[in-house]
C-alpha cells in the first residue's frame, strides 16, 4: 500500500451529475459487491447503489489530488433537508424521538466507505476532517447514523454489541431506540463475563474511529437484511469532536 498524507488528498462535495454517480459507483463497489447487500433503486447496470434520500443529501467525496476517482465518500442530511425529504434515513431504524426533540443542530451521517486501497491510513482521517468543516460551516451539534457490522447473525456478534451496549451506550436525554420490528438485544453477555480486548477487535474500524472521538450508541441493534448487516446507531456531540479531532487526524498520518 503507497504511503500518503492527508496532502494529497482532496475533500469537497458532489456539485455534478458525474461526482455523484462516481460517490454511486463506490458505494456500489462496496456496500452491494463487497458486502453482499441490495436495495429497491440499486442499479446493477450501471453499477450504482442509491436510494430515494440521495437527491437531499450533500455528498462529501474524496479524490487523490490531480485524480477525479472518487475513493471515499459521506453523505450528509441537515435536518431541514430532512423535512424535505419526509424524514431521516434512520428513521426507518431507530426512534429518532430523544434527538428530533433536543432542540439541538443535528446532522445524519450515512454511507461512509472507502475504497479498499486506500482504508487503515490518512485517507479516512482526510474525510473526517471535511466533515468537520461542514459540520462548523453549519454549526452542527449533534452527528449520528448508523454503522454496521457484516452479517445478520447477532450471535456471533454477541460480544462487540454487548460491549457497545455496556461501555457506549448513549445518555438517556439522546439515547434513540432500535426500531421494535428489527430490534436486536445488545446485552448479549453480562459485561462481568466479556473478554473486552477480543470484543473491541471485532468492532469495525469505523465505529472505532467514532469511540475514539466520544461517540456512544443507541439503545438496541437494527438486523438490516437488505444490505446483510448489523447496524448501530451512533452519536456523537460536536464539541467532543473539537477537543478530540486533531488527536485522530494526526495519528498514522505525515
């Protein structure tokens, strides 16, 4: 794998037809070849997997300075955007309720990947750091979205998810609820029992990434049989994304 810094990479939104179906075709590459997911709009021939929220979301694409591939990609949903949209994509999940009622600026994350190449290194932490532009652009409080884990078999997820549950899980006044006709248990094993290192291990990276900057989760895990994944719902106040970020963004990186 070449070695890069966050300088040479470039971060900015979709602003045409052709940056969008690029951020697709990754998205595509990822989350329906790779990880074996599908969906009702997803378009097997030209390779793009999209949905009906996309034309309200702002894309957040990253390239290779002097490349137009795209190789990573966040898509963001405000909530006025969302009122337009009739909703937030996670509400077809969780029970946004605590969140829709804070009073605070809240932000949805969603579709986050990276191109295999380019995954372990500065190119995540380059994406980051555009989203916490945007998210100062807008004065954002509040992010969350769901995550996932591979597969739909929550046994042999018991671990990670119990220790999510027992050490992340968000404070009552945020704390929103899987929705109760896919809700899976996180408590799967008594925390006294959990082997928390080998736990952390099964966690993906990006999940991690969002512990590590003062992210907790929602109460309960979302089986998403479409997409073939364990999803979580995660948040994460911006203000512990300021004091933390420049920790994150500066390690494995020159």
């Amino acid at each position: 794998m070449a070695h890069h810094s966050r300088a040479d990479f470039a971060v900015k939104l979709a602003e045409t037809d052709a940056e969008l179906h690029a951020a697709q075709r990754l998205r595509y590459a990822v989350f329906i070849r790779e990880l074996g997911g599908t969906g009702d709009m997803v378009d097997h021939a030209d390779q793009l997997e999209q949905d009906r929220f996309d034309p309200f979301f702002d894309h957040l694409i990253l390239t290779e300075r002097g490349s137009s591939d795209v190789i990573g990609v966040y898509r963001l949903l405000r909530a006025d955007r969302a009122v337009a949209a009739g909703g937030f994509y996670s509400e077809g999940e969780y029970d946004l309720g605590p969140l829709k009622s804070s009073g605070r600026r809240l932000l949805e994350l969603g579709r986050s990947c990276l191109h295999p190449a380019y995954r372990g290194g500065s190119a995540m932490h380059a994406l980051w750091s555009g989203l916490a532009d945007y998210a100062a652009q807008y004065r954002i409080e509040v992010l969350f979205g769901v995550a996932s884990f591979h597969g739909t078999d929550a046994a042999a997820l018991a671990a990670p998810l119990s220790l999510l549950h027992h050490r992340y899980l968000a404070p009552p006044a945020l704390r929103v609820r899987a929705s109760e006709k896919s809700f899976q248990r996180m408590d799967l094993i008594d925390e006294a029992h959990l082997e928390r290192r080998a736990a952390m291990v099964q966690i993906p990276s990006l999940i991690k990434a969002y512990l590590r900057l003062g992210g907790c989760v929602g109460e309960g895990a979302f089986i998403d049989h479409a997409f073939n994944t364990t999803d979580v719902c995660l948040l994460m106040d911006t203000a512990m994304l300021n004091e933390r970020q420049s920790k994150i963004y500066t390690r494995g990186a020159s």
